[in-house]
C-alpha cells in the first residue's frame, strides 16, 4: 500500500512513472450514529477498508472525503455537502488523478446518503476524459450477507473492530424490521431518505445491543475479501 498523504513528490512520481498504478479515494460522512457511536463512525469505516484493500492489492490510498450528503438526519447533527458539491469534488480529484497519469481509480463508498452523488459518476468521468479514465464507483456494503443498518448491529460491530471510541453502555434498540414485510421495510427506506429521524427517533435503524468486536472482525474480513474480488474483476472485465 502506498498512502498518497505520506509520500513525498519525487518518490511518488517515480512509482506512477514505473507502472500504471491504481487509486482508492474513500468517501465518508460525518453525521449522528446514535449515542453510542462517534459522528465519524462512516468516514472511519470506509477508511480502514479501503487501507486494507489498497494494502492487499498494492494500490494508491487517497485521503478519505470525510464529509458527505446527510441532509437527511436533520435536527441530528450533520455536516453535509450538496450531492452537487460532492460529484464536483469527486470528479475534479479523477480528472486531477489523470493529469498525474493515474488513469483507474476506485471510488469506495461508506455513506448510503452519497449514492445518488457517485451514481453513474463512471460514465460521466470516461466521456469527459475522452475514454482515458477507468472509475469504479463501489459500496462497502454490498460485499457482506448481513443486512446494513445505520448504528446498529453490522456498524457498531465494525466500530469496536477497528476503534475504541465506542459507548456500547450507551447503546440501545432503535428501528427493527424483523417482523416488516418487505414493503413495510422499503416505504420506511424511503422515509428515513427524507427524515431520518421520522423513520427512527433515536437515529438507530437496527440493534445495536449485542454487537462484539468479534462479530465486527468477520464482518470486515468478508467485506475486505469480497470487496478485493470485485475489484479484481472490475480491472480483468475490462482488460478483456
């Protein structure tokens, strides 16, 4: 792994110029996680797994974009940028990339509100760079079987894998779905996109109760090895 923030010009200018290299930028938020978790729980979630991939794969690691689209836990605390804001800055740092030769990035995603902000950014930035550009915009979260909550189980297990900035004496049940139909579950989907805190008063989707750091360590070891796959076969499709 070679972390961009650490390296020095002439040193990294000669690792691009040796060998095409390959960039992760890690995109967080900072927004309320229940009394329980810190209001980086995403930003420090998606850093520690994008390190580890980039540590496995031998990629670039760029510093997290710790601030994301959370307009949605309004009153709980939030500091967020327009999706507007977050495509331009996501962009300008690929474009940014490609000047310096580093021509295929990974986008690692810890924040469902940025979604819409990444979406079809792929496409967008190979049109603007003429075909050069190879981006691939990925949610840690769609590589493990648990389903995701928001300072529940999977998060708050994750946190006390990788922090000990963790209240577990603070945490407590918050919206459960075990016993929602399907559609019960997406129509308060998209009521916690619009309000979160109508979906949930205490901003937990999930229980958090009986996470472990155990159950956080398995859980990232998945994440990281299927996550590492996709990226592998992202790069070999498109090779092919």
């Amino acid at each position: 792994m070679t972390d961009i923030k650490a390296q020095f010009d002439p040193n990294l200018r000669k690792l691009i110029k040796k060998k095409n290299q390959i960039a992760i930028i890690p995109v967080g938020s900072i927004e309320q996680h229940g009394p329980h978790l810190p209001i980086s729980t995403d930003s420090d979630i998606v850093t520690v797994i994008a390190k580890k991939i980039s540590k496995m794969k031998g990629y670039l690691l760029l510093p997290t974009i710790t601030f994301g689209v959370s307009f949605e836990h309004v009153p709980f605390f939030n500091l967020s940028i327009k999706e507007s804001t977050l495509r331009t800055i996501l962009n300008d740092l690929c474009l940014s990339l490609l000047e310096n030769n580093i021509k295929t990035i990974f986008i690692i995603n810890g924040h469902y509100g940025n979604l819409k902000a990444i979406k079809k950014i792929d496409v967008k930035l190979k049109k603007i760079s003429k075909n050069k550009l190879k981006v691939y915009p990925l949610s840690y979260w769609h590589f493990m079987e648990r389903e995701f909550d928001h300072a529940g189980f999977v998060e708050t297990s994750l946190m006390l894998a990788i922090s000990k900035n963790v209240k577990m004496r603070f945490a407590k049940k918050g919206l459960i779905t075990d016993r929602m139909t399907k559609q019960e579950i997406k129509n308060m989907g998209k009521l916690a996109n619009q309000s979160f805190p109508k979906a949930t008063k205490n901003g937990i989707w999930g229980d958090p109760t009986q996470a472990t750091k155990k159950d956080g360590q398995v859980i990232l070891a998945e994440i990281v090895k299927n996550l590492g796959k996709k990226c592998q076969t992202c790069l070999t499709e498109h090779s092919s």
